[in-house]
C-alpha cells in the first residue's frame, strides 16, 4: 500500500499486547510498508526477545539500542516510536535514538488504559499539525522539528489519557 507521487500517503502503525504470547504476528512482513511503528516498551522488548545479554563484545546493549537495531535490520526506512509509560517516549531510526521526551509527572495516575493509543494520536497529530503542507508531508522529507512535536503531543494526549478512569469517558450532561 502506497501513494502516488502526486496523492502520497503515510502509514503509522500501533501494536498491541499479544494474548497468544507468541509475538509473532506478521509485524516483520509488513514493517516495509510502515512509516510509523508506534509500539510500548514492553511490546518492543517481547517482539525483539530481548534478554540485556552482551553481543559478544562485553558491552550490554539498552533495550532502545537492541530495538533500534532490530527494525532497522528489517526496515530502514521505518520510524520506530517507543513508549515508555510514566518516563515518556524514544524515536529511533537510523539504528539510534534520535529524539526523546519526558512526560509531565502525574502524581496520581488514574488509569492506563488507551495511554498508547492516546500517545499514538497525539503523535500523528503534532507530526501533522507542524507540517507547512500535510498534502505533501511525507517521511521523505519530514523534519527534525515535526517529529519532535509529534512527541510532544504524544506524551502530553498519553498523560492527559491517565488521569482519568477508562479508555474514554463519556461527557455528563452536567459538563
């Protein structure tokens, strides 16, 4: 799946918590299609099966270096967006992380549920919402500045998600 050059499209995709335990969905096939690969950091860890062992060289490689290597290796052209809850979010491409945000600290959280998918919204939107022509934005020449937006307002909608109970919460009709 793909735009024209006159109609381009991007792609983001989020995953999901695998009730199977098995990891092995399909993701790698379809990763060269993928723009955005926005995933949590406990996801990242079952996909790539990372165990914090040394490649051989004695150095232990982080969890974000193993999964920056990992869909680098499958797919160099994806963006990989790592959630990490209450810590905030890492993207990495090119083997590296290449940006990162905080989050704000809540001090009593209420709910995690739809946080990623939160993230994952904020994200597109401030990556969207910076761009001078979302027609014509792509991850060819996205820029530095969009991205980090899009992390912004992905951690900011992420955290807003949590302070209240449930995925979503219905408007009263007092509000």
């Amino acid at each position: 799946v793909r735009g024209t050059e006159e109609n381009p499209i991007t792609i983001s995709l989020v995953t999901q918590q695998d009730a199977t335990a098995t990891w092995d969905g399909g993701l790698v096939e379809v990763l060269q299609h993928v723009d955005f690969l926005i995933l949590s950091e406990i996801e990242a860890q079952k996909i790539i099966c990372y165990k914090g062992e040394s490649k051989g060289d004695g150095k232990m490689p982080t969890l974000l270096e193993s999964v920056a290597d990992f869909f680098n290796e499958k797919s160099p052209k994806t963006y990989v967006i790592v959630t990490l809850a209450a810590k905030g979010a890492a993207l990495l491409f090119g083997r590296k992380c290449i940006f990162s945000q905080v989050t704000t600290e809540v001090d009593s959280p209420v709910d995690a549920t739809g946080a990623g998918d939160s993230f994952a919204a904020g994200f597109i939107y401030g990556v969207l919402s910076c761009s001078e022509n979302t027609k014509e934005s792509t991850t060819k020449n996205i820029t530095d500045e969009e991205l980090q937006k899009g992390l912004k307002w992905g951690c900011a909608n992420g955290t807003c998600s949590v302070m209240v109970q449930g995925a979503s919460v219905p408007p009263s009709k007092n509000s």
